[in-house]
C-alpha cells in the first residue's frame, strides 16, 4: 500500500536524523502537525524533542530538515522555521493529482471492508410515553456512530432494546383502564404513542392528587409526626415520601402493582390490554423513527430478555467469580475494580436488571458474532455500564474486550430539566414540526426554489429543517451537557445544518450555471491548471484529511467531529466562492480545476453530512 504524505515526511525526517546527525532515525518519535493557518505550509514537524539527538537549537535542526527534505522529498516545494516549528509547503502539482484521482472521485473517504462486524444500540425507548428531545440526542449520536463505522469498514447492527414491561408501562394501561372509556388513537385523533403517553401523565396527576388528599386524613397525620424527624415541615416531609406513600399506601400503586403481578402471571387479559396498547406506541414510534431518517436491524424486547443471564450467573459461580450470601444472593465483589459489590440474583432467585443486560450481551453475541458493541445511553448510567463491562470481562466472554458505552450528556431546556410524567418533556414528533415551519419562513423569502413543484419546495423545507435540528444537536460533543433552545436551533446562519446545506448546494448550482449558459468546459484541461490560489490549497489540504478524520471519529464514537469538519469545509468554500470566479476564471484550465474542486468539496459535503444523517438539497 502507498504511503500516505505523512508517513512519506516523517520517513524522510527519520532518514535526515540518521544522516545528518549519525544518530537512529528510526528510533525517533517524529511530531507531525497541521501547520497553522497564519504561516505558509501544511505540515509542520516539531523539532524540541530532537535536540538530544542533533545536539543543536531547535531552530538550525529546522534548517538542517528543511533543506534535507526539499532536496529528497519529490513532494516538498519549499520551507520556512517558525522558532524551531519547520513549516513545509507541498507542491501544487501533488495537490492537484490527489484532488483529480481521489477527491474529485466517487466514494471517496469510503474504507474497505474490515470484515469486523460492531453492534449499535441504540433509542431504547420505554412503551409508556412518546420519544422525546432526550430521545432525539440519543438517536442521533447512536445513528451516526452507525454511519461513522460503516463508513470507516465495519459491518455495522443498529439495534435497540424495547422496554416493554415494568410498573411504569402499568401506570399507563391502568390509566387508559380506569379513565380512558374505551377511546383509541383513532377515535380520539392523536398520533397513538402520543394517545398512550397521555395516559401514563393522567396517571401520575390523578396520583398525585390522592396523594394530596391522603396527607390531610388522620392516617397521612399520623405518618407524618410519627415518620418525620424534629423541624421537619409537612411540605418537606411528604415531597420526599411519596414513593414510600405509592408502594404502601396509594390505591392507585396497589392497582398497578397488582397489574404487574398479574402481567408476570400471563393473565390474558392483562396480557392483551398489554399487546393492545404497546401496539399502539411502536406504530408511533416507526412514523418518528421514518421523520428521523432512522432504522434497525433488529428488536430486542425486554419482556423477553428479562428471563436471560441465570445462566451468565450459573457460569460465573462455576468460575468462582461470582459468590453466594448467606440468604441465597448471588454477588460479585468488583471492589479491587473501584466498583461496588453487585447483586445478581436475589435471595429469591429472581434477576435484576443488570443480569438481563449479562443475557442479552451473550443473545448479541451469538446473533451477529460481533466482538464490538457500543451502547448509546445517558451519563447517568455510567456506573452501570461500568459494572456490566467489568462483568463481562470477569466472565471471560470473547466480546468483552470490545464493549463501550457511548455516554452522552443530558439534555435541558432553558426552563430547566425535563420530566416525562408531569408532561414537561419535548416531544420529538412536535420539536421536528416547529423546526420544519421555522425552516419554511425562511424558504419563503428565498427566490431560488419559486419554479419547482409544490411537492419538491415541502421535501426541501423539510430537509433544510431536520438539517437544523441534527446539525444542533450533533455538533456538541457526546460528553457535555447541553441546553437545546428551540430558536437558536433553527436559525439559518452560522454554525448550523442549514449553513454547511447551502454551501453543497452552491456546489451544485455552479455546474448547473454551466449548462444554462452553453459554457463548453473540457474536465481533461484541469490537469493543465497551475498556481494554485491559498483559497483552493486550503479546500484540497481539508479534502485530503478527511479519510483520516472518519477513521478517528470512528474509532472514538464522535459525530461531533465530523460535523465541525463539515462547517469548516463549508466555511471556506464559501469564502472561495466570494473572492473568486469559477466560470469566468482566466483560463479554460482554472474552470475545469474549479468546477472539479467544487464536485469533490460537495461531494465530501454530502458524504460528512449523510453520516450525520443530513440530506443536502439541490437547491435551496
């Protein structure tokens, strides 16, 4: 395989210590860097850690290189030393090859196959409420990690984990049962995951007012002066109680509990309110998935892995990694790991969630055979993830050394933070609407798409307006915290999708410009064309490191990366667009160059973005 240009400079570096210095080369650590944008170059070599070796200031070392290197290096056109920092400036013509033969060509950034194979989860949504604006993050990082890895060669799985039974998706079927009088999506007219969430909201408020009345009888008194400790007020006291208040107290909490039992009984009719209504939410979910551009491969239930993992239990006290208590629990003590000791089983022989999540690791493994697997989840599972992997890893599973949790920030509001059961949240289905009509204002001053079908402008708006929500959110790191504003979202200028859109589509128009004005253009002449403007060595230097940028935002699971490179790109060709002329250039060669610079820059435009799950428009 052909060296890359860094490897050829840092070769030649290695080469030049051994020659110039008599000292190994080869055992040389050679600190390669982009040069920065106020000095002339594009690579720079770090030469402070080399004056060991030389035994000279770091400034003659540059010197010395700069003139070994443009002398044996077919590629470097000159230097200059920046205190110590040896700038070197590449020849046009190895720019412009690399734009003709790989930039300029379809698929470009595309790795081979690596025949490994990487399941992603991720979504993972409860089936008592609608997907909200945490869920939309979620989906996004997991997506375009998706992407990221397939693009970098792998064999990608995007799945998720539906959670499915449990006391929360109780609330909801009570609800619907004690106050819902028969209705259904259909007869009530509301998108069905959004009719069933309602009622998981009606239940915590009719909860909460039972709750309120139980503290003024005799019973909530009595709980009170005798649970609460001295100086305690009521008001306190009762906000900190009421989970104690549902479990032994609440009318309502005795139902749901009691439909729990009833549900983990297979009573049929429990068990078809069940099927009936969590039918309702996944049609829901798939129109918000297909909104979102999104798909999987594979389902998993958790109404059906929550049997799995006795049998990782089994083996792990077989290994005599796990152990058992005196009253029959199963634990393993991760505190060598700085982890806590996990319980597995309970005394009574029933699992945790935990040990479902051991199982389902093990079903993964054994449906795709993949020894990598990324799990999307907020950071306030960290723990959790961490206890699992060290788990897996003291099981000895062949996957283990493969396991990651891509751990992302929550997400607030400007009003503070959400809370689905008091209906607080965000919904994902009315978040894409408001930025799809904020989108479609703005589409309504612009001429450019007057003459097209009704049908093409409302596929455009829509793509202009998902492009705002994505971009937003992909563009902050998967660690940090974030607050989403609705408004600063959907602004169109800036650091946003709908910025980096119309720069692919100035792409676009330039060839179509072309063609309106009869002008003849000979592509073959653009190998003719020399002196390349700073303007055009700037876009084919980003060009040429995007292969290498996907590879690492692969390997770190971190779309953020890929969308910054995104707007830079963006930002410089349009800087080129404003201070040069591409069909009025000066020579038949500078058009032809052009319009090939412009293919590759939309090209790679449309391909960054894909991953981040963003169409670029024809027109805008």
């Amino acid at each position: 395989m052909k060296d890359s240009l860094p490897q050829t400079l840092e070769a030649g570096v290695q080469a030049a210590i051994s020659e110039l210095y008599a000292a190994d080369g080869a055992a040389q650590t050679i600190t390669l860097q982009a040069t920065r944008k106020e000095f002339e170059g594009e690579f720079t070599v770090v030469t402070f850690p080399l004056t060991r070796v030389a035994k000279k200031k770091p400034d003659e070392i540059a010197n010395d290189l700069g003139v070994y290197l443009k002398e044996h290096i077919a590629e470097v056109a000159d230097y200059n030393v920046i205190k110590g920092f040896l700038n070197l400036v590449i020849k046009d013509e190895y720019w412009k090859q690399f734009l003709l033969d790989e930039a300029a060509v379809d698929g470009f950034g595309q790795a081979p196959k690596n025949g490994e194979t990487v399941v992603v989860e991720f979504s993972s949504p409860n089936t008592n409420k609608p997907l909200h604006l945490g869920h939309v993050r979620n989906i996004l990082l997991g997506w375009s990690a998706s992407q990221l890895l397939e693009m970098a060669g792998y064999d990608v799985k995007k799945v998720q984990i539906i959670n499915d039974r449990g006391i929360a998706i109780c609330k909801s079927m009570l609800a619907w049962q004690l106050f819902g009088e028969g209705a259904t999506p259909e007869s009530s007219g509301a998108k069905p995951d959004h009719f069933v969430g309602g009622y998981y909201v009606q239940f915590e408020q009719k909860f909460q007012e039972e709750y309120k009345q139980w503290q003024q009888t005799d019973e909530g008194q009595a709980v009170f002066q005798k649970s609460a400790k001295e100086g305690l007020t009521p008001e306190v006291f009762f906000k900190g109680y009421s989970k104690k208040y549902f479990n032994d107290y609440s009318k309502l909490g005795e139902q749901a509990r009691e439909m729990l039992l009833k549900w983990e009984a297979n009573d049929t009719e429990v068990r078809a309110l069940w099927g009936k209504m969590n039918g309702w939410v996944y049609s829901g979910f798939e129109e918000t998935y297909a909104a979102l551009g999104v798909n999987f491969d594979k389902l998993y239930y958790e109404s059906n892995t929550y049997v799995l993992g006795k049998d990782m239990v089994d083996k792990g006290l077989e290994m005599n990694v796990f152990h058992t208590r005196e009253d029959g629990s199963v634990f393993a003590d991760l505190t060598n790991a700085k982890l806590s000791e996990k319980t597995l089983m309970r005394a009574d022989g029933t699992s945790i969630y935990i040990t479902q999540d051991l199982g389902t690791a093990r079903l993964r493994y054994d449906d795709f055979g993949a020894k990598r697997m990324l799990y999307t989840v907020a950071d306030e599972q960290n723990h959790h993830f961490a206890t699992l992997f060290e788990l897996l890893k003291r099981l000895e599973e062949p996957y283990a050394a493969g396991l990651y949790h891509l751990s992302y920030g929550m997400v607030d509001l400007p009003s503070g933070r959400m809370k689905s059961r008091e209906g607080t949240v965000v919904d994902a289905d009315d978040l894409m609407k408001e930025v799809i009509h904020e989108a479609r204002l703005v589409s309504q001053e612009r001429a450019s798409t007057q003459g097209l079908s009704q049908e093409d402008q409302d596929a455009i708006v829509q793509q202009i307006g998902m492009a705002a929500l994505k971009f937003h959110i992909i563009k902050v790191g998967p660690q940090k915290r974030m607050t989403f504003d609705p408004k600063e979202s959907v602004d169109m200028q800036g650091q946003t999708g709908p910025y980096v859109q119309n720069a692919y589509v100035r792409t676009r128009a330039v060839w179509r410009k072309a063609d309106e004005k009869g002008v003849d253009v000979d592509l073959s002449l653009a190998k003719d064309y020399t002196n390349l403007a700073p303007a055009e060595r700037e876009l084919i230097n980003q060009l040429y490191g995007y292969p290498e940028l996907v590879k690492t935002a692969a390997e770190s699971y971190d779309p953020s990366l890929i969308a910054m490179f995104c707007y830079e790109l963006a930002k410089n060709l349009h800087k080129f667009w404003h201070d040069h002329s591409i069909l009025s250039a000066e020579t038949p060669a500078a058009v032809a160059f052009r319009l090939q610079l412009c293919k590759a820059v939309g090209n790679t435009l449309q391909s960054g973005m894909g991953m981040l799950g963003i169409q670029v428009p024809e027109r805008m």
